[in-house]
C-alpha cells in the first residue's frame, strides 16, 4: 500500500493541533500524496492505531503529535512485528512535530516550523533507526529517543501533571527539574549491560539515550548515533542534593557524561533490577511503568523522513 496514514495526537501542543493539524495534510495531499487520518482519543490510543494501521498494510506513517506520539506510534509498530515477524524494515515514519519539547526530531534535524517539516516528507529523503524494546512486567514498549529512571521519570512525571494544567514550552521542563533533584529518593538498584554488571547501589538518575536530546535540548548521553545498533546509559549514583543539582547543570552544557562519578556505557542489552523500592521509569516523556526493566537493541531499523 503506498498510500500514507496520519496518527494525529489532537491533544498535543495543550490541544491546539486539533486546529491545526489539517493545514499539513492539505499540503501533502495538494502536492499529490494520498493520506488517510485517524485521531487518538486517549492515552495510549496512537499505540493501537498504528497496529491496526499496519495489521490493514499501512507502511508509510506519519505522527502527528510531540515525542509520546512518536512514542506510541513505534511502540504499536513493535508490537505488530513481534506478533507477526514482520521486518520494521518495511515501514517508513515521517514525524510532524505538533508538540511541546519535540526532543526527537533535534537528532534527525527535522525543522520545528511546520510547514518545513511538512515538505520533508515530501521531499522523500530517508535515514535509519534501530528499534529499541523495553520490557516490562506489564508489556513492552519502544524508546523512540531517551529514557530515564529515577530523577529523570520524576521530573517527566512532574512536567506531565503541569502540562495538563495547561503549562507549556520547552523551559518546562528546565523549571521541574530542580524542584524534583530535592524532592527525589534514592533509591538502590543493579545495572547490567550487556552481561557485565556496571553498577550497584543507590540512585539518583539513570539516563538511557537511542537519540541525544531530551527536556527541550538537554544532553545527558554522549552524542552518539541512533543507526549504529548500540545504545548509551548515564548513571548518577547515591549523590546527596547539592550534588545532584551541580551535576545536572552539566546536562545544560552538553558535558554531563564527562564529569567525575558519571557511570557511562555503551550496550546492546541492559537490565535495571531493583534492591529496594522500585523506581518509575520514563520512555519519551511517558511514564509506562516501573523497576525492573530490559533496554534492548532489536537489531531491527525503521526508516525515517529526514530533510
């Protein structure tokens, strides 16, 4: 089927893409594409609709929406290709990004300007990204960009309450996070990439990057690339407060990784096991679940629009 589909996420962007979202379709369609459209109406629908749109051979989609868009539309991909053995390979995803922080579309260099992004796709240019699994107890999702345990899940969990007051823009997240560093507990855990255990004992944050950009622009992985089949993790053990914000700071700068007590890896497989009370855990802005975990590189790649 060469006709393309647009999950749209009319919730995003604090609801204004239900206005806006049609502007972008007439564009694609006015310059000769074929798109069908379907809205989600709750969270986790878009993870639904894009299993349903691939399960009806839909192979070229488009999300609509901010990064848990993106989030949802590859985690319902994932799921119909390990239900089906179907090689994600076959799909193509183009990304418009109707959203609030847009942290996924800063590593392809997709335009934030919609009109921009709009002709990027048709423009038909492709670049590739390893499929990330991520197993829970209650299911498995995709990591589209980055993903956090403990500090980080607390300030996605925190934004996201605001963001539903109606708060927005990409200094949201920058104005949560030191209110979380003092508000979080440290609790302990075992890390284990790829066999080896890396780290055991309290911790603050653990950052886990397929892409490079999180919370508006932050930094907290080396800037590596997502097409490589290899993921990152940074580890911020036990550290008291005080140190836990000066070490944050360094996320802003895009040095993080480098400073003295960071805990850095590149792995395929990593398991995150709690010794203690188990730690939410964030996968592109969302919060699926918690402790214990398995970040995975399938080996698998999806196409994506890329200017």
């Amino acid at each position: 089927m060469d006709k393309w589909i647009m999950i749209v996420n009319p919730a995003s962007a604090s609801a204004t893409t239900k206005d806006t979202w049609q502007a972008s379709r007439k564009i694609l369609t006015d310059n000769g594409l074929t798109v069908d459209s379907v809205c989600t109406g709750r969270p986790g629908h878009g993870i639904e609709l894009a299993r349903e749109a691939a399960e009806k051979g839909y192979r070229k989609i488009i999300a609509v929406g901010g990064d848990g868009t993106i989030h949802e539309v590859m985690t319902g991909l994932l799921r119909f290709s390990d239900a089906t053995g179907t090689d994600l390979g076959e799909f193509t995803m183009a990304v418009l990004p109707y959203g609030t922080g847009n942290d996924w579309i800063k590593t392809p260099g997709i335009p934030k300007e919609m009109e921009a992004a709009t002709r990027c796709i048709l423009s038909g240019h492709t670049g590739l990204e390893d499929v990330v699994r991520v197993t829970f107890d209650n299911g498995v999702f995709c990591m589209a960009n980055v993903g956090g345990v403990g500090l980080d899940a607390n300030i996605c969990y925190n934004t996201n309450k605001l963001k539903k007051k109606g708060y927005k823009g990409d200094l949201l997240y920058k104005m949560v996070a030191p209110y979380s560093i003092f508000a979080k507990s440290r609790y302990p855990v075992e890390v284990i990439c790829d066999g080896r255990t890396i780290y055991s004992g309290k911790l603050f944050s653990a950052v886990i990057g397929n892409g490079t950009y999180r919370g508006g622009g932050i930094r907290q992985t080396e800037a590596g690339r997502w097409d490589d089949g290899q993921l990152e993790v940074s580890i911020m053990g036990g550290v008291n407060h005080i140190k836990g914000l000066k070490l944050m700071m360094h996320a802003l700068s895009g040095d993080f990784p480098q400073q003295k007590g960071i805990v850095s890896a590149r792995f395929r497989k990593m398991t995150v096991k709690p010794l203690g009370k188990p730690h939410r855990i964030e996968l592109d802005g969302e919060i699926p679940g918690v402790l214990p975990a398995t970040f995975e590189a399938t080996g698998q790649q999806i196409h994506i629009i890329i200017p």
